[in-house]
C-alpha cells in the first residue's frame, strides 16, 4: 500500500479485548495517521470482524510474519504473549508499545508516560513499556511537584476501580450486585472476595514482602520513570465496587515546602492536569466524573497536618485511558513525529 | 424501684435512632445491670414503644426533670441536643455518656476507649465523651504499638462505609443502587454527589484549612486520647459504597523499628484486637468480615518501603458498634464496676 511519509502501519494484539477496543476507539478519536491497520488476537475471537471508521478488518491469529511490514504493535495480551511475541515483532521491524507488565522493569526498556518522562523514547531499542495504570495517573502529579520542590517521599492509599481487572470484573460486579439488591446469592468468581459493597485490600498476586504486586508496581514504576531510584515511597492498594475510574490518596513530603495555593498553580499549568479543588464549594473529582475523559484531576490540595513539608491531595482519572490505550497511543504519536521508529532509525 | 447496690438506672436519649437502637441491642447483649430504663427521643417519635428483654417501654418527650433518678444517660441525639440536654442531667444526678462532637474536645470532659483510656473516666465531671468511630478503630490500634515503640507519625486514608451517615443514608445507597442497576434516576438526597458505584472524598463539613470536619475529628481526637497532644498525624476520609464497616490504610512511624512480625504479636495480644493478616492465603478482613462483630481488625502488616521505622497495616471494623453503642455501653460498665457513678463520688 503507498503511503505518505507520515502514516504508519499499525497492528493491536489483543484486539478484541478491553483495552484493544479502547486503543481503536483512541485512535479514530485522535485521528491517528494510519495507513494498514492489522488486528490479532488469540484463537477465540478466530473468524471475527472488527469495524474502524466505517471499515471492516478480519481478526487474524498471529503468524510467524504477523509484524512484517508493521512500524508500531500495540501490545494488549498479557505478559506471557508479550514476552514471546514482542522479541519478534521488533526482530521484523516494528517497535512494541507493551501494556503488559512483561519488560517495564528492564532496564533496556524505556518506562514513559508521554508528558512525563518522554525523553526516555529517543533511546528505545525497539520495546517500549506502558506502566500499570496506578502508576499513570500517580507520575503525572509527581513530576511537576518535583520539579519545582523535589520530592522526598511519596504515601499512597489506591481506591482502585474493577475495570482494572478486565471486562469479566465488570460484569462481575454488576451481576453481584444485582443479586445482592435481589437478596439472591452469587459467588465470586472473578475477585477472591465478594467485590459489591465491600473493599479488597488485595489487586494482584501477594510477594515475599507482604505487598501485593501491584502495590510494588506502583513503587518500582514511579522510581523508574521519575528517574529516583531511591525515592522512599510506599503504596497499599485496594480494590472498590466503582466500575471505571481510579482514585488515590496522596500525601507528598518536599524539598521545600509549598502551599497548597502554589501546589494548585503548578498543577494547573501542568500537561494533562485538571485541579478541581474548591473545597467550599464541594468541588473535588469522584470517579464517575472522569469516566473518559483524558486528564488526570486532583483536588483536595492541603498541607499535611504531620509534616512541615508535606502536601495531601486527592488524584482521580480514567484508568481505562491513561493507563492503557491513551498513554500508548501518545507514545505511538510521539514516536512518529520525533522520527523514532525503525525505518527512521535504520536509516 | 428498689434496687440492688449494682444495678443502675439508665436512660437513652435518641431511644428510637439507628445508634439508639444498637444501643439496647448491646445492653442486652452483655446483660447490663439495668434497674430502670427510660427511652428519651424527640416529638417525632411520640406515642411510639420499644421492646426491650419482652418488655415493653414508651418512647418518651425529655421532660423537664426527664433525668431524676437516672444515673447513665446514653445520648445520641445530636450535638445540639446534647448541648442542650447533658448539663441538666448531670444537674439532676446522672453521668452522660455523649456519642456526639459536643464535647469532645472540651479540656474538662474526658475523651475515652475502653480499653484504651480507661483511666480518665476516674476524673469525669459528669459528662464523658465518646469519640467519632473512625478514630476508636484507629487508637485501638495505635495504642499497643506507642505503648512499646512510640508514636512519631500516623497517616491515614480512610473508606468510611455509608451506615456513618445515618439510616437515610443506607437507604440511598441501597435504592440508588437499584435504580442504577435498572436504569432508572435517582438524585442524591443525603449525600453531596452519587455514592453507589462511587466514592466521595468529603465527610462533614469543610474547614478553612482545606480538611473535611471529618478527618480534623480523627485528628484532634486521636492527640487527645493518647495524650500526644503534639502528635504529627494527618488524615483524608473518603465515603465509600459499603453499608457497615470503616476501613482505614495506616502508615505508622515509631521511635524504634519493629518487624511486621513483631507487630502482629503486640496487636494479637491486646485486648479487642483481631489480627487478620496471611497474605499467602489471602487472609485479611474485608467490611462484611466484620459487621456485627466487636474487635477491631487488622491486617496486611508490613514494612514501610518509605521509612525505616514505618508500618503500613489495614484496620477494619464495624463502625455502628466500635464507634458507638460499643465503647458507650463499656464506659457504662466501667463507671459502675469503678463506682465512679454520681451517687458514688458524691458519697
């Protein structure tokens, strides 16, 4: 197919899951210029179709050239396909934008959340990693604070929608629901525990340490992006019956000390930041407010009462679109436009 | 009524409310010494009677001399009510134990935790105050791990379930709830924003220093019954789609470092603290863990990646009993069992 100097061909693995039709829907959004679109997925969605901007694609099992001719992969799949599949894709010429948490804390493999630490891309070698969603949403506050009052410590408390564990999890909690309201039973199936009106302080796999992976994550990612590899920084995790949006309970202790009034006025100049925070005027972000939509919102801005230094807020955004298809798509945007792909780079 | 030496008169003001009526359940529940029960509520309540031990009683109108012959009165009324009503019964003989924000803070009126503070009852004025639940859970726990490493600094999230808010508030989330999952409209009545599939940062009122009253409370109230008045300690209280049952995320720092292990030992062996913490078997509590029952629960204890002398742990109750008809009906028993009863320090 001829195309222009500045299209790009695209394939998504995972097409047909949560986050694959979240990457379509983000690129037609933000007109992303594509010129083939290839979408793969495992065998079970064999023989589907897919509709983008009007036209029909087949869903295609990846073969072994699954990647030729392909400049980006958007990776969807979990990080057992990722690790297998991405090694080739990069072997056939296309760089790997991974969701999955298979390379985020390898060292050759730049970490970005695009806003943030976006200067990790020009050394790419060819994988690039999508940090877990609590992470996301938690870097794009940092930054600016650091930059302007050096971070000495970071606490935080998730109150962690369920779409983050998947469209099962969702549906999950709605049939749960329902049948509680119903005073009918229904056993979890997808949450160790029951999820509708309760709190699971557990998301992901339980380490030696006593943190749960994804609490780890958040600690691991944000030193890394944020290029701290020392921050103290802590997290606890957990799991609430809201279906899309991820909220966090943040205190930050600083360099020097700032006010919440300056704190609100960097945010605000910030990329990608909305502060709402009126607090006499009960304005402060709840998760069904940043139901897709792009920012990160943060309010409740106030001087920690237990630390000279230290700042509280309350940071809520669409884990669905920041941390997976909004941030990937945005890498993808940057990687054209600065010429970071491989035929640029080979050349 | 002839009595014996140790049964006491007892009068509830606010009979016919939700903590009012989990009042009586633990009365009966722990068989307190009642000789005469006198149910006090406001006009609204008129004509109406409550059953206690099958034994029927009127809900009376606090008369002008409603407290004569009363040596308790357990007041849930309101802070104004309280206000109005607890100086005339302490006049007319009687110890009130308050549940409300009255007089919580005033220097003359002890602030207690059975358990916790027991020993400031020993100087009460006639009024005791009982505190807000989400600090009860939270100095349960605080007060064994001060005790043998000292306190330095206390952070916490909470996610306060809507029973806090009142009966009214159960049934919003109850039927918002349902016409969500039908599709219907339900605009919030009790609560500032939605609350069912959503979380609200806002508890009471907001203050000129940017904090809810809700979590001022937490901390004004936790200074006063450890008696570390200078305490650094901050809080973020956030309402959440739960019916029963406050969980808060605790970050601790202590003078000296313990081990998780450690922790978990000293919170085991304190009284009306259940340790709740296998993380491999995905053992922690959950809010419908807990209703109904009376310890406080604690789980994922572990080290502080942030700090070398911090913990992180996970603390869950039953906010209607901790918070209130528990703790009240304990210092009741205390003040009996210690004669520190009007017609005993008067004698």
């Amino acid at each position: 197919m001829a195309r222009s100097q500045a299209q790009v061909n695209v394939a998504i693995l995972g097409a047909t899951g949560r986050v694959g039709q979240e990457l379509l829907k983000v690129l037609d959004e933000r007109d992303f210029p594509l010129a083939d679109l290839r979408l793969l997925a495992s065998a079970r969605s064999k023989d589907t179709t897919v509709t983008f901007k009007s036209k029909s694609y087949p869903v295609l099992e990846p073969s072994e050239d699954a990647f030729k001719t392909m400049d980006i992969v958007l990776a969807s799949a979990g990080e057992e396909i990722s690790k297998q599949l991405s090694p080739l894709a990069v072997k056939q010429g296309a760089c790997v934008i991974d969701n999955s948490n298979a390379f985020r804390m390898d060292s050759a493999v730049p970490l970005v959340v695009v806003g943030v630490n976006s200067q990790a891309l020009h050394s790419h070698k060819g994988i690039i990693a999508n940090p877990n969603c609590s992470t996301s949403q938690l870097v794009v506050v940092l930054k600016p604070l650091h930059d302007v009052a050096g971070l000495t410590r970071v606490i935080v408390s998730t109150y962690q929608s369920v779409s983050g564990a998947g469209k099962e999890a969702m549906d999950e909690l709605e049939q749960q629901t329902r049948a509680i309201v119903n005073c009918e039973d229904y056993k979890p199936k997808v949450f160790q525990r029951q999820i509708a009106f309760n709190l699971i302080p557990h998301i992901d796999k339980f380490l030696d340490n006593g943190y749960t992976k994804e609490e780890m994550k958040m600690i691991t990612e944000t030193r890394k992006i944020l290029e701290l590899p020392h921050l103290p920084i802590t997290a606890t995790a957990v799991r609430v019956p809201v279906v899309i949006g991820h909220s966090e309970s943040v205190t930050v202790e600083l360099d020097r000390a700032i006010s919440p009034a300056q704190a609100r006025e960097i945010l605000a100049d910030s990329p990608g930041i909305e502060v709402w925070d009126g607090p006499q005027e009960a304005v402060y972000p709840t998760p069904i407010d940043v139901v897709g939509e792009d920012p990160v919102y943060v309010g409740r801005i106030r001087r920690d009462t237990s630390s000279d230094t230290g700042l509280n807020m309350w940071v809520v955004a669409d884990n669905l679109r920041i941390g997976a298809s909004l941030n990937a798509v945005r890498i993808a945007e940057y990687l054209v436009e600065h010429r970071l792909l491989k035929q640029h780079i080979s050349t």
